[in-house]
C-alpha cells in the first residue's frame, strides 16, 4: 500500500517523462478506436478506467522485469496518465472528426459552403491541423474555473470519475477521499465506540476515548480532520468500498482484471481480422434476406458492440431498440407503403432513400429531448444553487469556528491488518460541510487561466478566418461560438457531474438552433457558418466535461490539478496530429461514406443546419416529426422533473437522445448493443452487492471495444494494399 500521506500526495512528482510516454501511448490506442467507432456509429468513449488499468499493468507488471530499478508507481501518477490518455483518445470526438468534417466533405453542396468548396472536396493534412488548433484547447480553460464550484464545493457525483478513482485506489492500494454529512460522521463514531468497548480492554479504550477528545479540542485549521475507515465500516454508512484483494487470492485484483482485459482483446482482434477476410459475418441476415435487404434487418456480432451495450446498460439499449422498431419496423415499410419515398432509391441513399426520410424523425426526437432537457435543468439547477448558497450563508452566520470544529473533528481508526499482513486500502471520511483542496501550490493560477482563455480564443478565431474566411464566416460569428461555448461548457460540466452523461450532441444542436436565430436565412454560407459554430460549442463542452471527470478522480485520490490541466494540454496537442493523421488515412483508403462507415453523426449535422437555415423536409415528414417531437417533448419534460425523485417508473420512459440513435442507425447497430445491454443486466443481477463484480464487466467490454477498434488498423492496411477477401 502506498505510504504518501494523504495530504501530501499532490506534491509527489506526477508529470514525469516515463507517465507522458505511456499516457500518449494509452491514448493513442484508444484514438484509432474511437476513430473505427465513431465513424461507423457516432459513438466514442472516454476509456478511463481501461486507460489506468493499462498503466498500472505497464508499471507494476512490464516494466519491472525489465528494470527492476525503476522508481515505484503511485496512485497520483496512475491519474495523470489516464488523464492524457483520455485528452488523446476523445479527439475524433472533440475535433469534429466523426462528425462536422466529414458532413463539410462529403454531404455540403458548393451553393451551401457560399460557392468556397466543392462537394467531396477533402480536407487537406495542413487545414486538418489548423482546424483541429482551433478547437484543441479554450475548453480547457473553460473548465479550469469551474472545478472550485462544481468538485470542492458542491461536490457533485461525476459517477465515471468517481469510478475510476475507485479502481485506481483498488489497483494501488491507496486511500481515497469520501466526503460525507458531519451526522454520519457522528453516526459512525459512536457505532465505532459500541464495537471497540466490546473487543478492547477497559484501559485501551479508556485511552483511546482520551485521544479523541484531545482530537476534538483541536481548533479548526491546525490539522486537517478526516477518519480512515476499514471497508467494512464504509459500506456500512452508503461511502463507496475500496478493498484491496486479500492474501489468500492467487492473484491481485489488477492482475484478474489485465488477465479479463486480455482475454477479450484477444477474441476482439481474432473477429475483427476474421471479419474482413470474411465480410458476410458483419451483416447476418437473422430475419430473412428481404428484411435485410429492404430495411438492414441485419446482425452484427460484433464483440466491440456487445462491449458497448455493456458500457451503455439495459435501459439505454432498450430505448435503442424501441427506436429501431420505429423507425426501422414501422416508419420506413409506411413511408414506402405510402409512397412518401421512392421504393426503387437505394436504402443507403441518404438524400432520397427510406433512410433520409426517417432521420429527420430521429433528429426532431433528439432535438425536442435536449432543448427540454436543456431548459428543465438550467433552471432545476438555478435554483438549487441560488437556495444552497443562502443556506450556506445563513448557516456560517450562526456557528462559530469553535462549533464547527467539534462537528468537523477528526476520528482516527485502528487500521487493522489482514491475515496475509498487507494492509487494506482505506476510505478517508471527510465532512461534507467543508470544502477539502490540496496545496494551493498545485492549483492552476489565475493569470494562466486568463492568458489562456485569450490566446486560445485567438488561435481558434484565427484558424477559422484564415480556413474559412470573414465573408462565410464573419470574426463577430467566431466570438459568439466562443462565447456560448462557454456557458453550454457549464451546461456540460453540470449534467455530466449529475447524470454522467455529457450532452455534447444536443448542445451541438443547440449552438446550431441559436445560430440560426442570429444569423439571416439569405447569408450566403450559411450552413456552412452554422456547421462551424456547432463544431466550436460542441468542442468545448467536450474537452470541458473530460477534463472535470479526470478532475474529480484526481480530487478523491489527492492528485495536483496542475499537473492533470498539463495532462489535459499535452494530450490535446498529441491527439490534434494524430487525429488528423487518421482521417487523412481514412479517407484515403475507403470511401466514406460506405456500408461500413456510414458517418450517420455526419448527416445528423448535415441535415440539422439545412433545417434550422430553412431547406424543406421530404413529404409527410414534417407532419411525422411534429407528432414525435410533441410526444417526446411530454415525456422528456416529465422525465426531468421527477429525475432527482427516484421513482422507478421514470424507467419506463425513454430517453429521446437514445430513441434518435436507434431510429438513425442501421438494426445492426442496435442488436447488438442489446445482447450486450441483457449480459450486464443478468451479471449485475448475480453479482449484486459485488464491487469488483462490476469492476470486472467494465474491464471485460472495454476489452472487446479496444480489441476491434485497435485491430481495424490491420483492415485498414489490407484494404490500402487490395488483399482479396475469401
């Protein structure tokens, strides 16, 4: 177990050379990943807690038995590795890779860019890095300010981060942060006194009664006041175990989870490499050959896609599969039926096709769910904050320094020692009412954030200009992106601390909505102008969100928040080469889009500047999306209402942004998803009450999606070179 006091671990050296290369390394692999994924389905991931578990395997396992020598590896740099490898690996995402460069390439017409580019056109490699400069690094510095607020003081859940900073302690045996009430704190002491009076002597407990109270009578400020508490008594008050593995396993729990990691990779790669030299098995025809043919009623079993439905849960992939059935079961056969699209078009066509009729349903759902979503929690969270800081307020205003100290006092348990002698890994209890923060000397300071901010924002209106140009897009549009960027970066940062999830597709769509109010329907370029404005919100609340989840797995572990920004600004200049570097490779070895690489988030760009800017919608389609609109209007206005209530019928309500997927992807996309979706249900199921159960599942799917996404490479170099399929 590591020996760093708590207190002290942000000044332990994090950003050496040795975590860079592997935290760049971590992340590039995660990169090509999401780079397979997010074009065929708009889909990526963070990868922070396979991106750690590789680092620990890399550091306590690889490395070792070549240099045994090498300094030993802690807890707070396990942080800043995942926290660069994750600026790396969300790029495509970030950069507008999987979606607004390939809609400005492939899907905008010459009239609709302001007569500046040809359809088809590709982005050079130079236009490509500047492009990716633009939006690389203002998110980071929007969400700098934020952390004070949103982690130290209102100390918001960020469920990912807090996962991974679980694992992370887990695999390192270290102590975590968990900020609780001072009446569970109380709570907790007296249960502690009925079992200690039981198991210790009249005089040891005598003694410790007087250490305690020495304790308490301690003034607020001379040392800072926590309890470190067995697991067992964590559980036991609703904080979140961190248990190491006991001396009688064989193995330790990172090891079990690298063995997992491995294993799935392993059978990932094997499909991926099969599924090239035999195609047939990406589109099995479950349904029969005329439902997968008119309508794509196909399955895929992909491993990686099973992984996903795994990550997303049951609840979402089911919603997944009610939109399928809908737009793929019921609205495509009656558009056709009806003749509201021609039945001979291609189905991929998605200009004139089934296909491109039933998106515009799909966008409606997804549109109509995030401006509710977007309006209930701006205000739900207003309000919150305007009655919390009165509370706040009023509460200092009555208690005295000496009050709170007693309330806030630290308790010190016996760390016991497990039967095998390696101590446990322990939670560090801390009070909720106070705001915990490490050195000041690891916070990022002020005039960096400031000069940041500035001349991030003039690289960004800078490269646009100079790609773009003022008469498609005028400076004033620049700094209007920039500015609601900032504020839809709030928005991100705050749903992602409540719910886990980053709303960076909805508030793309919203930027685009408000720039069609500001912005005349006869100015030429005007879908392009919209495209870019979309790009740069989406971008910031992206990078904004990422780095206030790494931020909270650094603040539970005690990890320098200087050190994770630095993390955050090399990973974001690495990935702006590489991601470039992988669609320049892309596309010039398949032809996107195609069966396989469908970019649907690209036609969802698309299709959404066109409307907001005024293009018509295909027939009966506007009549189909204000009936779905309205109905997902009702229930999304419902569902987040009552969200923060726990009732469990709001379970029964889907969610419009995973309705949307479903409806826009092919079935294939969706199935599964599914399989993978019931598989986490049933395991969940069984291993309920289980830590390391659940651990164990997001290790075993972020297996089968790195093993498919990192060999696609392999595909990809058998495709450049024509090898011939079987």
């Amino acid at each position: 177990m590591s020996t760093i006091p708590f207190e002290s671990k942000a000044l332990v050296h994090q950003t050496s050379a040795r975590a860079t290369v592997a935290g760049l390394l971590i992340g590039s692999l995660v990169l090509v990943s999401n780079f397979q994924f997010g074009l065929q389905t708009g889909w990526v991931s963070m990868m922070s807690l396979p991106s750690a578990l590789l680092a620990c395997a890399i550091f306590k396992q690889v490395i070792p038995k070549v240099y045994p020598q090498m300094a030993a590896f802690t807890d707070v740099e396990n942080v800043y590795i995942q926290s660069l490898a994750v600026a790396v690996g969300t790029g495509p995402l970030a950069y507008g890779f999987v979606g607004v460069i390939p809609a400005i390439e492939n899907f905008l017409t010459f009239e609709e860019s302001g007569f500046t580019r040809e359809q088809g056109a590709p982005f050079t490699f130079e236009q490509l890095l500047l492009w990716s400069l633009a939006l690389a690094f203002f998110g980071i510095f929007f969400a700098v300010p934020l952390r004070k607020q949103v982690i130290v003081r209102e100390k918001l859940r960020f469920p990912s981060g807090s996962a991974t900073a679980t694992l992370i302690a887990i695999l390192n045996g270290s102590e975590i942060l968990q900020e609780i009430s001072s009446s569970e704190l109380k709570e907790l002491r007296e249960r502690r006194h009925r079992e200690y009076s039981d198991v210790l002597s009249s005089d040891e407990y005598t003694s410790l009664r007087q250490d305690e109270q020495q304790n308490s009578a301690v003034e607020d400020g001379d040392d800072e006041r926590a309890e470190s508490v067995e697991p067992s008594q964590a559980t036991a008050y609703g904080t979140t175990p961190v248990t190491a593995a006991t001396a009688a396993d064989s193995k330790s729990t990172y090891e079990k989870n690298i063995a997992i990691l491995i294993k799935t990779f392993a059978v990932s790669s094997l499909y991926t490499i099969l599924s090239y030299f035999v195609p047939s098995i990406k589109a099995i025809p479950i349904f029969g050959s005329k439902l997968s043919k008119n309508y794509l009623w196909n399955l895929q079993p992909s491993p990686a896609y099973i992984g996903q439905g795994i990550i997303m849960g049951l609840p979402t992939v089911i919603y997944m599969l009610f939109g399928c059935v809908l737009g793929w079961a019921v609205l495509a056969p009656l558009a056709r039926y009806k003749g509201w699209v021609d039945p001979d078009v291609d189905i991929n066509d998605w200009e004139n096709g089934v296909q491109g009729w039933i998106l515009w349903s799909s966008l409606a759902v997804m549109v109509v769910d995030s401006v509710v979503g977007f309006i209930v929690f701006t205000t739900k969270s207003t309000v919150r904050f305007c009655l919390r800081d009165d509370k706040r307020m009023a509460l200092e205003s009555m208690l005295d320094d000496s009050l709170q100290s007693m309330l806030l006092e630290e308790e010190r348990i016996i760390n016991r020692q497990s039967s095998g002698g390696r101590r446990q890994s322990t939670v560090k209890l801390v009070s909720a009412d106070q705001d915990h923060e490490v050195d000041s000397r690891q916070l990022v300071k002020l005039t960096t954030v400031i000069s940041g901010l500035i001349v991030s924002s003039i690289i960004c209106v800078v490269c646009i200009i100079y790609l773009f140009g003022t008469k498609i897009v005028p400076l004033s549009s620049v700094l209007i992106a920039l500015v609601l960027a900032l504020f839809l970066s709030v928005l991100a940062v705050r749903a992602l601390g409540e719910t886990d999830l980053n709303p960076v597709s909805g508030i793309g769509k919203l930027s685009q909505l408000v720039f069609a109010m500001i912005t005349p329907r006869s100015m030429k370029g005007g879908v392009l102008l919209n495209l870019v404005a979309g790009g740069i919100a989406e971008a910031g609340a992206q990078q904004a969100g990422d780095l206030m989840q790494d931020l909270k797995t650094g603040h539970l572990l005690g990890a320098s928040p200087r050190a994770q920004f630095f993390a955050q600004l090399i990973g974001a200049s690495w990935s702006v080469i590489l991601s470039s570097v992988m669609h320049i490779l892309y596309n010039r070895i398949y032809e996107i889009p195609n069966a396989e690489f469908r970019v649907p988030t690209a036609v969802i760009w698309i299709d959404c500047a066109r409307l907001v800017t005024g293009k018509g919608l295909p027939d009966k389609a506007l009549e189909c999306t204000i009936v779905l609109g309205s109905v997902f209007g009702v229930l999304s206005l419902i569902k987040n209402l009552y969200r923060d209530n726990g009732y469990k019928w709001l379970l029964w309500i889907p969610s419009g942004v995973a309705v949307g997927v479903g409806i826009y992807n092919a079935p294939s996309f969706t199935l599964a998803r599914v399989i993978g979706g019931w598989f986490a249900h049933i395991w969940l199921r069984t291993h309920r009450g289980n830590t390391s159960a659940k651990t164990s599942m997001i290790v075993f799917s972020s297996g089968l999606v790195l093993g498919e996404g990192i060999c696609s490479i392999f595909n990809m170099i058998c495709a450049g070179y024509h090898v011939p399929h079987l």
